[in-house]
C-alpha cells in the first residue's frame, strides 16, 4: 500500500491522478457527494442558446434570479441573498458578524472553523456522541449554550454524520439562543435529498426569528460545483442590507444567473433525483446494516456514514483498496471526533453502488 499522510477531499482528484497514477476521468467520486444525475438535461440543452449573455452585465440586483430562488425555497425574495457559492456567503457573513466565540457540532464541515479563525474569532465543540448514532440530543445541547457564545453554526443534515435536526428541534435551539443573544447560521447544503425536506427545512423559521440565516447552494443537489452559485436566506433586513453593502458587485457570472433560472424551476429533474437518492440510500443502509463488518449510522441525506469494525481494516485501507479500482470515499479520520474507523460515501447510480459494495466486501468481509 502507498504510504501517505494525503486526506483526500472529493474534488481532490487531480492529486489522486498524481499519487495513484489513475486517470480522474476513470474515478467514480463517491466523496463529492455530489448528485449521480450530473446537471439536468433542460439545463444541458439550454444554456449554449444564452452564450451571448456574457456580453453584458447581469442585473446587479439579481431581481429574476432571487424571485425564482424564492418561490423554491418558498419565502420572499426581500429575504435572499445571492453569492458565488455558499463559501462566500459563509465568508462574508462572517465577516459582517464578527463572532469572537462560536460553537459548531462535532464532526462537522471544517469551512466554519477556518472563517471564523480568519476573522479572528475562536470556536468550540459541541461532539456528537456516537452511542446516540450521532443524533443530536437537543436538550443535552442547550445547556450549553450561554452568554459566552455568540454564534452558533449547523450543518442540516450535518456533513459528514448524514444526522438532522428537525424543524421543531430547530425551534426549541433558536427560542434558547435568542435569550443569550447568540444568532445561528445553519447550512442547508443537503437538505433537498432529505427523506421529507418539509420536517427539517428552517426557511419557514425566517419569517419568525431575526437571528437566523440560512445557506443553500447548488453544487450538490443539482450537481454544478463548479457553477459557484448559492444563496442565504434570512428573515433579518439589516444583515442584508450590511453583507450586500459588504459584498462585491456581479459576483455571480451571467451564465450562472440564466443556469439558476433553468434548474430552480425544472420539476422532473427534482423529481428523479429525489427517487433515486431515496431508493439507494434505503438499499444500502439496509444491506450494511446486515454486516458484521461495519456499523452504519440512519442518513438523513444523500450520503452515509460508515464505523469499520473489521479489527485489522483501517479508513486508509479501505480508502487504498477502493481507489485503486476507481472508486473514491471519504476517509474520514481527519474530521474532529473521528478516527481512522470512519469512511464516509455518497449514493450513486445502483451500478456504481454496487461496484462499491463489492470493493466494500472483498475488504471488511473476506
């Protein structure tokens, strides 16, 4: 096995070509969690028609694009904000709010960490416990919200557990967090895989609590990372008014303002993703909760989290055996919380699933 201390990340694949000699073009990203559909066919077909659209500005405003993203979300268009990307939404945010103490879940996205640290902010872990299947235990939670924090970051569901807190949940941290003063940023990244995006959406909550905001995107859902385009919601007009004050102009490309138009609106691709992600994720939670091998976690979005029990398998072993027959997962043990058990995977094309689950077999149950 080639020894490295390489963690890789799901766009990560140029530096796999280096180490592995594989071509990127050979390797199915089961780390990316990425949408297996790839971009939908409406949005393929359609956007060549619109390449004269780079010859002028787009609306500086963004009026069409915030409107079409509101009646998805279903909220008002007043409440969002459009950027290149969430990162640069999580970025400026950041950079509007200050945070001097933060508290995020334990594993969770490093991104939130690293903007905070940036803005010279330090931050503090809340882990999830694994005897809960890592399942926040809410009222556990708020007693450790105090006076002390004035930010608190959530991923839902959370990356890379797959967990989720619900709606109702989500109300009982806010009502706490408005008596400490502590405004909440909740990162929505893989919430429209969810079982019922219904139960555990918090754009409903906008309407209702001030210290909230709520970050969306485009890279997994409708398969276009490399779009850059993604939007906040919020309920709070004087944070819109400070971050699109902080904002720079046209930070959204033309091509990527028509591409939102296209997909927002594109009913049969929601559809089918939606199907697919469902059936797969039932079909392989259930063939790996029969092995002995592993301990799978209930994922909530369109990925899952795997603890190998296989006493001389580690995360790198698993990672090593897979990649070299161009099947990619998330070694895991870099995120806070984890060690070198923990490999995490997206749900792919039942084909590709179950390549995966053969590589997965000849190494945790021979």
């Amino acid at each position: 096995m080639i020894q490295h201390k390489d963690h890789f990340h799901g766009s990560d694949l140029e530096a796999i070509e280096q180490i592995y000699h594989i071509k990127k073009e050979d390797i199915v990203s089961f780390s990316a969690n990425v949408n297996p559909l790839g971009i939908s066919y409406r949005l393929k077909s359609t956007l060549a028609e619109n390449l004269d659209a780079i010859t002028t500005y787009p609306d500086r405003e963004y009026t069409a694009l915030r409107q079409c993203i509101a009646r998805y979300a279903d909220t008002d268009f007043e409440n969002i904000i459009v950027g290149n990307g969430s990162t640069e939404l999580i970025s400026l945010f950041i950079q509007t709010r200050h945070p001097k103490k933060a508290l995020i879940l334990g594993p969770t996205y490093s991104e939130y960490e690293r903007e905070i640290a940036l803005g010279g902010g330090t931050t503090l872990y809340y882990p999830l416990k694994e005897e809960n299947g890592f399942a926040m235990d809410v009222e556990d939670f708020c007693t450790h919200l105090s006076d002390q924090v004035d930010l608190l970051v959530l991923c839902n569901p959370n990356n890379p557990t797959s967990t989720a807190i619900t709606c109702g949940q989500m109300r009982r941290i806010l009502d706490a967090c408005l008596q400490y003063g502590i405004f909440v940023m909740v990162d929505e990244t893989y919430v429209e895989f969810a079982p019922s995006e219904a139960d555990i959406t918090c754009v409903p909550l906008t309407n209702y609590y001030t210290n909230l905001i709520i970050l969306r995107g485009t890279s997994k859902f409708f398969a276009a990372p490399g779009l850059r385009l993604g939007y906040a919601v919020t309920g709070n007009q004087d944070l819109i008014k400070a971050i699109n004050t902080r904002k720079n102009p046209w930070t959204i490309n033309s091509l990527a303002e028509i591409a939102g138009r296209l997909m927002f609106p594109d009913d049969e691709y929601i559809r089918l993703t939606r199907e697919l992600i469902s059936s797969e994720r039932d079909r392989m939670f259930q063939e790996l909760s029969g092995w002995d091998s592993v301990k799978v976690y209930q994922p909530m979005a369109n990925f899952m989290l795997v603890r190998i029990r296989k006493p001389d398998v580690s995360s790198q072993d698993l990672f090593d055996h897979c990649i070299r027959q161009g099947l990619m997962i998330r070694d895991c043990s870099t995120f806070p919380f984890l060690d070198n058990r923990y490999v995490r995977f997206c749900f792919m094309n039942p084909e590709e699933n179950d390549r995966l689950l053969k590589a997965f077999r000849e190494k945790l149950e021979g």
